[in-house]
C-alpha cells in the first residue's frame, strides 16, 4: 500500500476503511481495541511522512499498531489476528520487516530509539534515517521513560517521539491560547526563528541570553511542554491527533528539525466506535463481541481465578484494617478495582511502574501493614530487584499475587506466566505456595494474610482446572503437601497449583489407579511427605504450567539429590525451554503437547 502517493482526501478515507477492518476483525477475534482505533490517523501520519524501511517505528507495547499492520502488506492475513499461527497482536519483526522490535511490556520505546538513534550516528546515517517513537500517555508513568528521555536531551539524537495522549493525563491544554502557541512552536517560521535567536544570543552575551530565554519560557508556561524542553528536548503540541493534515506537516518539520522533538498529540480512546470512544480500561483489551450492542459474545459460567482472589482479599480487607493492596495499572485485570472502589485509602493503582510498587509495598510492611501486591507473573519481572534488595533482603511480610500465571493464550509471548517459579524460587526468605481450586485459594489467603515473611501465590488467567472426585482442601500449613489420592502402584503424581486439576484429569485416561499429591508448596518443600513417597512410588510425574528450567521439577530433583534418593525417576511435564507462541489456550497447550489426553499417553510410553 503506497500511502506516500496518496491525497489527504484518500489517506481520510484510508483511516475510515481501517478502523472498520479493526473494528470487524478485534470483535471476532478479541484484541486492543481502543487504543488502536484512536491511534489510527497518527500511523498513517507516520507512514506518509517517514519510512517503516530505513526508519525505525517503535511503537511502545505495541498493542496500538494495527493499523501499522494493515498498511505494511497484512491486510489479507489481518483476520487471522491474535490466532494461533496467525498475526501476533503486538509488533513482530519475524512476522515483517516493517516491526522494528518485539514489544507487549510498556516503557521501553524511548530506550529502543536512543540505541538506533546512537547506531544511525555511528554508521552516519543521520541523513537518511530517524527513529520514530509512538508512546502512550499511560506509559510516560514508568521511571524507565525518564531515563531515556535523560539521556536524549543530553545527547541530542535526532528522535522524533509521538505522545500519544488518549486520557489527557499529561496535562491539560489551556483553551484557544494554547492551542495557537502549539501550532506556532510546529511552524517552519518558528522552528527557524528559533535557532536564528539561538545564535544571536549567542554573539551578544549573556545578558541577551537571558532575556531571550526567559521570552520563550514566558510563553511555555501555558504550555504543557516546559518539562520536556528542560531535559533539553524540542516540545511540540498540543496537537489534534485526528487531524490528518496538520499531523502530516507537524510530522515532516519534526523530521527536518534533525534533533529530538516530542510531539504531543492528543486522541479519543475508541475512535470511530462510538459505544468506546472516552472509554477506558474496559475497552482497552476485549473479547469477542457484537459490534452493534459491544456486548460480549461469549461468558463464561465459570468463576474465574481472579474473582476468587477478589472475593478473598475482600474478605481480609474486611476484617483487617491493616491489609493493604497495590496493583500497577491493571486494577480491572487483577481484580482490585472492587478494593479501591470500597477502600479507596488502602487499595492503590500505582501505575505502570512495577518496581515503584513493590519498594513502596516493602515499606508498607515495615511500617505494620500487610501488602498484598497484585501483578501479573509477566509483569513482576519487571520489578526483579525490588523483589530481592526491598522485600527479601529484609525479610517483609508482602504478600506477592501473581495472576495470569501460565499459558494466557492470545497475547502471546511477552505475557505468557511461565518463569515466576524459577525467578522467585532462587531468593532468600521467598515462599512459593499455589492454590488449585477455590476453596484453596481462599485457605492460600488465609495462610499468606497471618504469615510473616515474603511470600508468592500464584494463579491462573480464567478458571481453575478442577476435579470433582478429588477430596477438599484443608488449611495451608507451611511446608505442608495434601496426599489426595494413594495408590500402591508406581506412579505418583505430584500436581502445584493449577497443575494439579491437570493431573487428575490426566489420570482418568490411564487404565491404572496413581498417587496424587498437591504439592502446595514448592519452597519450601514438604520434604518429609516426599520422603515417604520415594519408598513406595518410583516414577514420579510433575504438573505445573510453568517453566521447566528452575520450575517445580527441578526443585524436587535437587530434592531427591540432596538426600540420595537414587532410584526414582523425576518426569517435569513443565513448559520446555522456548518462549510460548500466542492463540487459543487449549491449541498452545496441544502444540505443546500438554492436553490430558496427550500427557496420559506419554506417561503410559515412560511408565
């Protein structure tokens, strides 16, 4: 699609026909929807203006960038979005050589375009390419932002980053005055009048200099940019992101200017549809729906895991003034939207900003509360070293809630929940615990709320795997494992978490009676349980949905090391060592070879 050839009038009635697409396909499909139909006159902009073949796009998570997608040559695949095997919702550089970088985790664009824009100066390729940055507003909350936008301003690299403000969270515009002052500060006059001052001042003095800089900052104070340009970064905007044409040129004289320049362009969530246009969380990402109510196509009658986490910290909350609650900008998404609904002093949406959660959340349990930080497996790996320096080190009771452990389906690679076992079990003063159903989940609670030194419950995206023939749970007890079903054969099942409604489903496919055993605890482990095992069952089988590397096998390998036991053989039916393609849960699990009926015949092949 050529869009460098096309008229403003075509390139309008190009942004209609792809918010229509994305609109068509995201309800069949599921998706980001809001954002990404809010965001589509601003990717036109950037390819009319700029080059996805010799520029860099980065686009920050990347779940705006569909309509990059259409004009980049995917039109035709674009209805196998976010299925397996087919186009990735996020930027993807297998998937075409347009996408510059994997993305899915906010934050990181501006640090992507520092790193080209130093290699197109090392190569001196300044005249003939440019990063190009698309960044949310949500995303500017992140610490790493800064830390880019530092070292640009300091530097100076030709950069042109696009603040895509959907939420006016930034800041506001003041009326007709700013609006006038923004298009003044993007005209080609100004841009050269500009440096025109620039270097009569610099001839006369720093009396003139003073003078000079105090008149341009005069008229920036009604302006939101003044942060951006004392970090020594050109500000324009704002600007009206839905103005095709002005976009354009604003685009090209940022490009011409041959030096950093935000752009800060303001646009309606939901665009185009109007049941979510100034919506926000709920339509940021959707299921399927049906486009004439924006109804959901499809619910679920089965309580989720992150209902049940609700239900349970809601239950504490209650009774326990001193629990407390922190989630990094997904308060729908974790659950604790109901919390700060009802305990809006206690219950906290920091922001993208994982690792400012949990410090604060450190001391927070220092100070006599109880934390219960609610982030995604994905997204706690962010926050690795406040994990270890903040909370472990000292020993701080924070309750770590990881939801969407395991395969979360259709986002795909950078959200899959597979590594908080192997990165959590290797930390000092750390327990790692797993409920497997509801009745678990709240005793997990229960156990987490009264316990006084780091600890992590892991959960999974959607229901539960549950089993009706299995006994009920009882209370959690440090170390301790329940034996749900014995067996005097040689086969044991050892299920963690949601691992274990895998197993049993997986023993109804075998002709012979096994030994179950919930694990709970996978640090630390029940040895002496395990110990008993190891005397009458020889072929042990592990279930877990999370990685095999420094997962739940290998932590009863190193186990049975430990203490000599030579003669049982350890078979982890964990996630091998390879990142998990996005599409339906139940095809990435049959790719992998991980349905109940696929596991029953391997077992069958080793036992």
């Amino acid at each position: 699609m050529n869009i460098k050839e096309k008229s403003i009038e075509e390139l309008e009635a190009l942004c209609g026909d792809i918010r229509e697409e994305i609109l068509r396909v995201v309800s069949k499909n599921g998706g980001h929807l809001s954002s990404t139909l809010g965001a589509t006159e601003l990717i036109v902009a950037m390819h009319k203006v700029f080059d996805s073949k010799k520029d860099p796009f980065i686009f920050d998570v990347s779940h705006q960038a569909y309509a990059h997608k259409l004009v980049t040559g995917r039109w035709e695949a674009f209805d196998s979005l976010r299925t397996f095997g087919g186009l990735s919702g996020y930027t993807k550089p297998s998937e075409s050589d347009d996408d510059y970088f994997v993305a899915g985790h906010s934050s990181t664009s501006i640090s992507l375009g520092v790193g080209a824009a130093k290699a197109i100066s090392l190569k001196n390729e300044q005249d003939e390419r440019v990063p190009v940055v698309m960044i949310g507003d949500g995303s500017m909350t992140a610490g790493m932002v800064y830390e880019a936008l530092n070292e640009l301003g300091d530097r100076k690299y030709p950069m042109v980053i696009i603040l895509n403000d959907n939420e006016m969270s930034i800041a506001k515009p003041i009326g007709a005055v700013s609006r006038m002052l923004s298009s003044a500060m993007a005209s080609p006059f100004y841009q050269r009048f500009k440096k025109h001052t620039e270097n009569f001042v610099d001839n006369f003095g720093e009396g003139a200099r003073y003078i000079a800089k105090r008149m341009e900052e005069s008229l920036k104070l009604v302006t939101p940019g003044i942060m951006f340009e004392e970090m020594g970064i050109d500000y324009i905007g704002p600007v009206d992101g839905h103005n095709l044409s002005q976009l354009i040129d604003i685009f090209q004289t940022a490009k011409n200017l041959k030096k950093p320049v935000i752009i800060h362009a303001q646009t309606i969530k939901g665009k185009g549809y109007e049941i979510a246009e100034g919506q926000e969380e709920k339509w940021h990402g959707v299921g399927p729906f049906d486009i004439s109510s924006g109804n959901s196509a499809k619910k679920s009658s089965a309580k989720s895991a992150t209902q049940i986490y609700t239900e349970a910290l809601m239950d504490l909350a209650d009774k326990d003034e001193k629990v407390v609650g922190l989630t990094a900008a997904m308060p729908s998404g974790t659950g604790l939207t109901p919390l700060m609904e009802k305990y809006p002093e206690r219950f906290w949406d920091v922001a993208i900003a994982e690792q400012h959660a949990v410090t604060s959340a450190s001391a927070l349990a220092k100070e006599g509360f109880k934390p219960f930080c609610t982030i995604y497996s994905t997204f706690l790996q962010r926050a690795y070293d406040q994990v270890i320096h903040d909370t472990c080190l000292m020993d701080l009771p924070v309750v770590f809630t990881l939801d969407r452990a395991g395969i979360v389906g259709e986002d795909g690679e950078t959200h899959q929940g597979t590594f908080d076992i192997s990165y959590l079990r290797a930390i000092p003063n750390m327990t790692l615990l797993a409920p497997r159903d509801e009745k678990s989940f709240h005793q997990a609670m229960g156990f987490a709320h009264n316990y006084q030194h780091p600890c992590s419950i892991r959960y999974p995206r959607g229901a539960f795997i549950e089993s009706e023939e299995l006994p009920e749970s009882k209370p959690f007890e440090l170390a301790k494992s329940q034996l749900l079903q014995a067996s005097e054969g040689d086969t044991l099942f050892i299920g963690y978490g949601n691992g274990v409604g895998r197993a049993a489903q997986t023993a109804k496919f075998l002709e012979k009676n096994v030994a179950l055993l919930d694990l709970r605890f996978v640090k630390p482990l029940d040895e002496e349980m395990l110990k008993n095992l190891a005397s009458k069952h020889k072929k042990w089988f592990v279930f877990s949905d999370s990685a095999k590397m420094g997962g739940v096998g290998s932590a009863i390998s190193e186990f049975l090391a430990k203490e000599f036991i030579q003669d049982v053989q350890v078979v982890s039916f964990e996630y091998e060592d390879k990142f998990i393609t996005h599409g339906n849960t139940k095809l990435v699990e049959e790719s992998l070879g991980l349905l109940p009926e696929q596991l029953a015949k391997r077992v069958k092949e080793l036992s």
